[in-house]
C-alpha cells in the first residue's frame, strides 16, 4: 500500500461563495466574492478576494510559503487560477508527490450557515479536479469535521458567533490589537476580512516568521502600553477637576463627587498592581536559568543546523532529496518548540499563578524573550468598574468621554510616538526584506534546478 503523506489545506472561505462542482465548466470570480482562504501544505498561504471575487493579496504565511512565492503575482486573477498554479508549484517543488497520494483537507466557513454544507462539497470538487488535471493523486476531506479547541468554542457561544467566524475574529484580533471582541462580533465578515487586508499591507513585506512575530508582538505591547497610559492620563485629569465639572455626570445617581472619583482610582491602581505583577525582565531571567529551558533551546538550535545542512546538500548536490529525513527533522524540532513552550507555562504558572496572560516567545541566540498581551486583563479589569459605575447609575464611557478632551494633546503625542515607533522598526524590517530578497530568489532557483536535474535522471 502506497504511503500517505498527510498535507492540511484549509481554504476558508467566507462571505456567499460558490464554486464548481464536478462538472468541467469555470467557476464564476464572483462566486468568490470578499473571501478569506488560506492552503496549508506546508508551504502555508493566506489568499483575499475582493467583491467582485477576483484575488486582492497572497501572503506567505511561513517561510516554505516565502520562498514559493517568490517573485509570484496573483492580483486579478481568480481563486480557481490561483490555486491552479499554487498546486502547480507545490508539485514543481515537491510538496505534493505525484508518485505518492497524499491527504487535503479543506475548511469552508461563511456567515450564512445554511449554505456551508453545500458550498464545503462544492470547493472540494474543485480541489479535486485541479489534481485530476495534474495527475495528482489527492484524498480531499472536510475541515468542518474535525476538532475546534475549547476557547475558540465558548468564545464563539458567549458572542453569539458561529465558530468559524470566531477564527477569523481571533485572526483579526492579532493583527488589530485595538479590536476587541465585542466589536469584532458585530462586525460582517466582509468587514473583518478588510482589517486583514489593511494589517497584511503592513507585513507582506516582513519575509521571516519571527520577523513578523515580533513586529506584530511590538504593536501589542505598544498598544497596551498606551492603553494603560490613556487610562493613567484620565485619572489624573479626574482627580484634579472641581466638583462644578461633574454636574452632568452626576444627574441620575446619589454619588458624591468623592466616591466617582475614588472609583476610578481604584480602577486605575489595579491596572497598576497588574503591570507591577508582570515584570518582564526578571520572568525572563527566571526562564532563561532553568536547566531544561537551556537544554530546549539547544536541541532546538542543533536541529536547526541539521536541517539547513540537508537543505543545503540537497540543493547543491545531485544526491535525491532526503524527504523522510526532512520531515523527521521538522517533526522533532516541532516536539521541542512544544516541550519549550510547555515549560514556559509551567514557569509562569508559578511565578503568575492567578493570572492567565497570553504570551508570545522566541528565542534570541540563547535565551527566550518574552511578549504578554495583557490587553484580555485590562479589558477583564474594566468591566469589573463598569458594571460597579452602572450598579450607582453612572455611565464610565461618559465619565471618560467628559474627561478625554482635557488629556487629548498629550494623547495625541503618545499616540504618534507610537505611530513612529513602528513605523521605525517596520522600516529596519523593510530593509532586511531587501538584502533577503535576492537569497530567496537564488534558493527558489535552485531548489527548481534540482527538482529538474532529479526528474531527467528518472
């Protein structure tokens, strides 16, 4: 029995799409229409359509993806073409064997749940005869069965959101941090799929995984840096206004002045006690002197080395492509990411044991750095005050709406030292884009070179 090679190919695809199904005739762009998709063959790629259903952004989505893609413009074209010739040059590279069958997954998901079903069966048929026209042998299965975990569940039921339409929030929520998820769920699919568009604009640019990593983890911090400052500024502004300022405010509650005030200190001061809390610097040297943190971090770096080392060999040799020892070395480097991030929760399990942060890591020659997004326990830590304000009959968004014209210059000039600050680092990242550029364009060929020289001597 022939091996199977079990390669995941989501296609998301949202917003009234319809596709062929096994007859032979093109799918309508319009079909299409406002669709997010992303393929997962390891390479993995993000495709976004516009109204008219015609491909608006192709993005690399890690860095097999990078290299795939290089020098590659699929704008105007349609989803069908476009997975035509990824297919294609999955099959040029050897991603998908056509000696071999290999395993697809496809995921559909759209807002009008009624059509899913269908539509899922419909895009399946079309994978399907794109491989029958590259003789490829091609096991097609549906996403939709398959396991969502908890959180993206009760998240999804607490806002009243399909499940998939929560992924596509959470995506969101990532590149947008100013997004939160009460806004995200009234918003159409549409809607959150050009946030998407507009935060991709920013990083098709930033080539390497990690390099995105931490531009993305930057703007959290930044963001949360100047949502806790903007929240500092309003108190301030609170606590030195005169009870003559607050007759609005006042109207329909028995609260004295004293009390509104004293409240949002109180707000303030547990955001305070949060930040104080996460000391960064020294979580990360408790990390960083752990025994087995180090011990992962050089597996992890010795089986790096090893994969370039067979890359590199296969490329410049005419030896056949170790693919077995390809994916055994990708598999066991996958293992110690996991082994890693799991002793890193374990760690902050102790040292936050009451907090359950979100946190990014990387590693940085031998020691990890750290990124929490604390933006989820800011917003927990104010709902708690809004809903203490509401018990008195005082509104908190107008309390800070009276008070945000008195802070907005110095607002504003936090807001544009934010602006500036990624805007520098999104700049040096441009510029190593450059120097890598031609790299890529250099292995691409290669990697071509060899697939060819293989196929010749077959």
């Amino acid at each position: 029995m022939k091996q199977f090679k079990v390669i995941f190919l989501g296609l998301l695809i949202l917003l009234g799409i319809g596709i062929l199904t096994g007859c032979e005739t093109l799918v309508k762009a319009e079909s299409f229409s406002n669709a997010y998709i992303t393929i997962d063959i390891n390479p993995s790629i993000e495709i976004i359509t516009d109204e008219e259903g015609l491909v608006v952004q192709v993005n690399a989505l890690n860095e097999d993806a990078d290299v795939l893609l290089t020098d590659t413009d699929f704008s105007g074209k349609t989803v069908e073409e476009t997975i035509a010739e990824i297919l294609e040059l999955a099959k040029e590279y050897g991603y998908l064997d056509i000696e071999s069958e290999n395993a697809i997954v496809v995921t559909y998901l759209t807002d009008e749940e009624e059509k899913t079903s269908r539509l899922e069966n419909k895009l399946m048929n079309l994978i399907k005869r794109q491989a029958r026209r590259k003789k490829l042998q091609l096991a097609v299965y549906a996403a939709s069965k398959s396991e969502v975990d908890e959180e993206t569940k009760e998240l999804a039921s607490e806002f009243n959101v399909s499940v998939g339409k929560m992924r596509l929030i959470l995506i969101s929520q990532e590149l947008n941090p100013d997004l939160t998820l009460e806004e995200a769920s009234g918003m159409s699919i549409k809607e959150l799929t050009r946030i998407i568009i507009e935060a991709r604009k920013e990083l098709w640019e930033l080539v390497k995984k990690e390099e995105r990593d931490a531009y993305l983890l930057l703007k959290k911090v930044l963001h949360d840096n100047l949502f806790f400052k903007k929240v500092e500024l309003l108190n301030q502004a609170i606590q030195k206004t005169t009870d003559e300022e607050f007759g609005e405010i006042l109207m329909e509650t028995e609260m004295s002045v004293q009390e509104v005030k004293d409240i949002y200190n109180a707000y303030y001061e547990e955001l305070v006690d949060l930040n104080d809390s996460v000391n960064k610097e020294e979580i990360e040297d408790i990390i960083n002197s752990d025994e087995e943190v180090q011990k992962l971090i050089q597996e992890k770096k010795e089986l790096e080395r090893e994969i370039l080392e067979l890359l590199k060999t296969t490329i410049t040799t005419r030896e056949k492509i170790n693919r077995e020892e390809l994916k055994r070395l990708r598999n066991e480097l996958s293992k110690v990411l996991t082994n890693l991030n799991s002793r890193i929760r374990v760690i902050l399990n102790v040292e936050l044991p009451e907090l359950e942060i979100k946190y990014t890591f990387r590693v940085i020659d031998d020691n990890v750095e750290l990124g929490f997004d604390l933006s989820n326990e800011y917003r927990k830590i104010r709902a708690k005050y809004v809903e203490i304000y509401a018990e008195k009959r005082v509104s908190m968004e107008k309390l800070e709406e009276h008070f945000i014209t008195k802070i907005k210059p110095t607002l504003n000039d936090l807001v544009d030292n934010v602006q500036d600050q990624l805007q520098e680092r999104k700049e040096e990242l441009k510029q190593h884009y450059v120097d890598i550029r031609e790299e890529l364009k250099s292995l691409r060929d290669m990697i071509k070179d060899k697939i060819r020289d293989i196929k010749k001597r077959k």
